[in-house]
C-alpha cells in the first residue's frame, strides 16, 4: 500500500482512507456483514484511515467500526487510525437541528465516541461543520486539551474557509483539513487548497466520486430509497443529473482507452493533485473497494490530465452539492 503524509504534523496513512459513513446512514439500507466484510478487506489490502462520525446512525457506525476492529487480525486491528467527526445535532426521527462546538460538548462527545470505538484514543478528532456560536479558537481549543490528555492524536477540521483554517492553526497544529474534493466538486482550488497548502495542513478528500455520482455505475433511471440522501441533492434532480451524467459518458470515452473504470479514473485524478491528498473512498462492498484499490495502480499523464480537464472543466457540474439549507452550514462556501 502507498502511504501518504497528512501535513506537517499529521499521521502516515494509507494513501486511500475509507470512508466508512454509507455502511450506516444516507444511502438507503446496508448490509451489516458485507460492511464488516468489506472493512475487513480494507484492512488486509493496506488501507488504514478508517472516517467516521459519531452521528452516522447515531453511533451505529462507531459501533460498527469496533466490531470489524475486535474481529480483525491484531495486526491490521493496531495499523488502523480512526478519524472522527462530531458536533452534528439529531432528532430521534434522524433530522439534524444544528452543530454544537462548545468545549464541554467537545469533550463529551468525545467520551462517548471512545465508548463507542472501545479504544482509548481517536487518531484524527474534528467537528463537521463549524458552529456559528462557538469561536473556532475555542472548539480547537476543547481538542488540543483532549490531545494533552491522550484522548485524541491529532486535530482535524472539516469544511472550513480559509480564513477559519488560519483561525485554527494559530491555536494548535492542525494535521488535515477533510473536504469535498472531486472532478465535479473543485471549490477548494481557489483558495482553501492554497491556504492549507502554506500552513502545511493536509487534505483528506471526500466526495471523490460525488456519492456515486461520477463512478460510472449511477443510471439515469435508478430509483433511490426513501433514506437515501441523494433523493434531495441537487446534482442527482432531473436536469441536473441528466447533465451531469453527460459529464460522466465523456469521461467514460477517457477511461475505455485506458481500459481502466471510471470510478478509477476519477480517484487517480484526486490521487494526481497532490501527495498532501488523500482520497476516502466510501465503498460499502468488497467489489467496489477491490476497484477504488485499482485507481493507485492508474498513472495520468499530462496528456490523459488534459483530456479529463476538456471532458470535466472546472465548474462544470449542475447544481450545488448539497440542498440549500445545509449549504448553509458550511463555512467553506462563505
């Protein structure tokens, strides 16, 4: 397995993560043991960086991620460094109400998500989306006493601007900056990936096949379930995902030649922009992680870059990446 580095004070891992969210929430149902076997796979090809969050199925993905972890192999079990997002408010009926990053939320949340995990650290802690409340000072703050305390390694964040993520690193070293990042979702070129760039801030990168939207098996006559999220995402509405999947068909013409998959050529693409990247992969089965695994054998060169970019420009894609009120949530956009 390809590792790579996240930041200057950031850990070696896998140069893909796993993001590890669709085994639990928002993509309509999911089988328990093909996620754990699948997990399982991802552990004995390499991958270490395991993504979750503590309110993916209200703990259920925690829970999910300690029984794939106590039935690993105690190798792979120690190699894994789990990253986890907190903050997000529920319902009891699944609705989100907000974001809390006051420090004592911090670390309750926290001890709860060591409970859940049965570890006594979090690799990688970060709140997913910044409360408009709490200064981000105070929220870093609460996280690097949790690190001097040996709960959390590292501190993460999570769509922020570049003005926050400044904020941030002036208060503790900040290891990864994880972000929605893809041929469809390129937002962050302007001026967040520059930023972490100069503050020596990682990118752990997901979206990087926009929820299946570009992995070249979403048809435009696929019927979504009631839970899945993408039934209210902008990109996958009439219209929008007819253009969009027309961006896919050209892409499709890039990969054939390459006798590659589509799915592998828009990984390798994220692979390509950087070694301070690193790509999650939110595969729920062993088929799909066995050919997101194959995008590290894909080398682009610039003529195969530049055929992506004619296919794919920047800005292309129709429709915002997420609904209106929950763009709202998300300082990277402000």
């Amino acid at each position: 397995m390809q590792t790579r580095t996240l930041g200057t004070t950031g850990p070696q891992t896998s140069a893909l993560g796993l993001g590890c969210m669709g085994m639990s929430a928002l993509y309509g149902d999911s089988d328990r043991d093909e996620s754990l076997a699948t997990v399982h796979a991802a552990l004995d090809a390499g991958i270490t960086l395991l993504d979750t969050g503590d309110f993916y199925g209200m703990g259920h993905n925690e829970l999910l991620i300690n029984e794939a972890l106590r039935t690993a192999p105690t190798a792979a079990r120690e190699r894994a460094q789990i990253s986890v997002k907190f903050g997000a408010l529920r319902t009891v009926e699944g609705g989100f109400t907000g974001y809390d990053g006051r420090p004592n939320a911090v670390k309750n949340f926290a001890a709860y998500s060591l409970q859940r995990l049965g570890t006594d650290h979090i690799d990688i802690y970060r709140i997913a989306r910044v409360d408009p409340d709490v200064p981000i000072e105070e929220t870093v703050g609460a996280i690097a006493e949790l690190v001097e305390a040996g709960h959390v390694r590292h501190i993460g964040l999570s769509e922020v601007g570049a003005q926050t993520l400044r904020r941030a690193a002036a208060v503790a070293p900040i290891s990864d900056l994880q972000i929605e990042y893809s041929l469809v979702s390129r937002g962050i070129e302007e001026a967040i990936l520059p930023t972490a760039r100069e503050l020596g801030i990682g990118i752990t990168a997901y979206g990087v096949l926009s929820r299946g939207l570009i992995s070249g098996h979403f048809t435009r006559d696929r019927k979504l379930a009631a839970n899945d999220f993408r039934g209210m995402s902008p990109r996958f509405q009439g219209e929008n995902l007819d253009r969009n999947l027309d961006l896919v068909d050209a892409l499709r013409k890039i990969a054939d030649q390459k006798g590659v998959s589509v799915a592998q050529t828009a990984i390798a693409w994220v692979l390509s922009r950087g070694t301070d990247i690193v790509p999650l992969v939110g595969a729920r089965r062993r088929d799909r992680l066995t050919e997101a695994l194959g995008a590290l054998d894909l080398t682009l060169d610039a003529d195969d870059l530049s055929a992506i970019e004619h296919a794919i420009p920047p800005g292309a894609a129709a429709g915002d990446r997420y609904p209106t009120d929950q763009m709202a949530h998300l300082d990277s956009e402000h």
